[in-house]
C-alpha cells in the first residue's frame, strides 16, 4: 500500500515537473514585441532607422514597414498636448508607432516664440525616445519657403541634438498651397536637406508638395536626389478621393515614396461629415501600398476631425466616452493596423 502510494506521488512528481518545463519553453517564446532572450523591444528597436528603398520604407532589415499614430494639433493653440504623460498614453493605450508634433511656425508659432516652440517640441521628441516609438518633428508652415534661414536654423539644431537617434523624422514642409514645385519648394527643400544631411546622414526626411501635399505625382517626376527622401501625402477623406489615389498611384509608379503624414475622417475645413465610404477606400489603398499614416489630430477643438471632446485632459487618460466619433474611430484603427507590433493584441 506505502509502496503504490510512493510510486503514485512520484509519478504524479514527475507529470507535474513535464508540465512546469513545457510552460517555460512556452513562455520563453518571443512575442511580436519582444527579443529572443524574452526582454521586451521597444518599437524602435525592432525597426532601426528607416529609409526608403525605391518607393517603399523600410526596416533596418529591409523589411517593408508601416507606422500608424496621431498628429499633435498646432502647437500654439493646443500646447497642454505636447508632453511625456500625453505621448506615453498615446503609446500604451492607443498603441501609436508614431506620434507627428506640428510645430506652428507662422500665427503666432516658432517666428514670434521659438524658444517656447522648440522646448514644446523637444518635449515631445524626448517622450516618443523614452517609450521607444518613431517621432515627426513638422514645420508646420504653408509659406516656409519664405521662412528658409528659420527653418535651416531650426532644423541644424534638432538633427544636432537628436541626428543620432533612429527615432526622428523631419518634415520640412507641412503643406505648400500655391508655391511652384520647382522654382519654390524643390529649392527650399534641397537648402534645408544639405544642412540636416550634414550632421545627420540617415534619418527620414518627409518633404511637402503643393497644393497641401497632393502633388506627389509632380514632385515624384521632378524628385530630390538626396538619401532617404519621402514625400508627404494629405488627404480629408469627405473631400479628395480617386482623384488624389490616382494622383498617388503615378507618384509611387515613379518610384516615390510617400508617407501620409496628415489625414482627417471628415472634410479638408475639419469639418463635416465623416465619409466611411471613402475612409474604407483609402485605408484600402494604404494597406495595399503599406503606407504609414498620422490622423489630425489630439485636439479637444469643437469639430469633427478633433480627437477629442472639449475638456479632454492634456495629459492622457481619456475614457472612450471623452473621445469624439472621429477619435474612437481611428483609435480602433491605429490598433488593428499596430496589433502585432504589441503583445496585449488579440
């Protein structure tokens, strides 16, 4: 009887010993976001610098990838955003790749308050490395080819500061209205590009085209011949459809690469009805061309394309129920579109 009991606990031992070495095995499997050794990889670690290849971006492998994440609103009028809290709550419950701070330089912006400015941005930078995700530092101007020496001046300064981090991503321009590609913008880009490739030779560089970052098909037939260079494409899904995929579609034909850098759920005033229909389409036409996208914005402004309702807390923290319909809608997309790059996807 003592004899059966014995070898019955020993067997039971041995059944319960299997099971705990098959659960370590199990638990020691890396998931997406995390290194074979089972510490976990922050998004920019996994990824590296990125850069173009022909018309696509990718990894520090090759490996074709796609950001997805928010735009800040104009740092002059929305400042209580550009913080750690707001950026780390953007990453852990939005699970934002990337966050895009759109530095004002006119009305009010960097031209009448650059220190205020720069120190909003850098905020902003510092945050996006301490939580391990991509950042866009936007000159957020319609006019910069007027503002160039400020912009070279500004844009020397951050690649200094911050050039050997694979998080940053310049963009130059936000969007140009009425200039010429050629004579106006494509000379203000080159300026600004030769003075940030001169202390940082590897990062991405977004550059704008006119008519607000639609006319990719001409810039891409006229293209910048630095390293690494993307173009931004902005659309407002109640307002440019096929026409603008088409315009895309040539651009990246020509071998450009694009990267959407700005885009709202509702009309191009932020205004208006949210077009489902067309917001289908166009993250049809992303997903197919792996593009990276920044919806505008974090704002708690009175309108349809704010992410948030008025009221909403500078700092993160919101409740579904302070998100606005646009907000709760790209949330759940930033989320899908991000879920193997986490390890809470389901």
């Amino acid at each position: 009887m003592f004899n059966s009991i014995l070898l019955n606990n020993k067997s039971f031992a041995g059944l319960i010993s299997i099971l705990l070495l098959c659960l370590f095995f199990v638990s020691c499997k890396a998931s997406p976001t995390e290194n074979p050794e089972g510490n976990k990889q922050t998004i920019v670690e996994r990824f590296g610098v990125i850069h173009t290849d022909g018309n696509k971006i990718v990894d520090k492998n090759g490996n074709t990838v796609a950001l997805h994440g928010m735009s800040l609103f104009w740092s002059q009028w929305m400042p209580q955003y550009y913080n750690a809290d707001c950026v780390k709550w953007l990453y852990e419950d939005w699970n934002c790749t990337v966050v895009r701070a759109a530095m004002a330089v006119e009305a009010g912006g960097y031209l009448t308050n650059p220190a205020a400015e720069m120190a909003k941005v850098k905020a902003v930078i510092d945050a996006c490395i301490k939580v391990g995700i991509y950042v866009i530092v936007d000159w957020h101007d319609h006019n910069a080819e007027l503002h160039r020496e400020q912009a070279v001046s500004f844009f020397k300064e951050i690649a200094t500061q911050y050039g050997d981090k694979p998080n940053l991503i310049y963009e130059i321009y936000n969007e140009p209205i009425h200039s010429s590609w050629k004579n106006d913008v494509k000379p203000y880009a080159e300026e600004v590009i030769q003075n940030i490739r001169a202390v940082d030779p590897d990062n991405l560089i977004i550059v704008g085209s006119p008519t607000w970052s639609q006319d990719v098909d001409i810039a891409a037939a006229d293209p910048i011949l630095y390293n690494n260079i993307a173009y931004s494409l902005h659309f407002y899904s109640a307002t440019h459809k096929q026409e603008l995929r088409n315009k895309a579609a040539a651009a990246l034909n020509r071998g450009a690469a694009l990267f959407v850098s700005e885009f709202g759920t509702c009309e191009s005033s932020g205004t208006g009805i949210i077009d489902y229909q067309e917001l289908d389409r166009w993250y049809s036409f992303i997903k197919t061309n792996n593009l990276s996208t920044c919806n505008w914005s974090i704002a708690d402004k009175d309108e349809t394309s704010a992410a948030l309702k008025p009221g909403a807390s500078g700092k993160g923290n919101w409740s579904d129920e302070q998100l606005t319909v646009s907000g709760k809608y790209v949330k759940a997309k930033i989320k899908e579109l991000n879920k193997t790059h986490f390890n809470n996807a389901e």
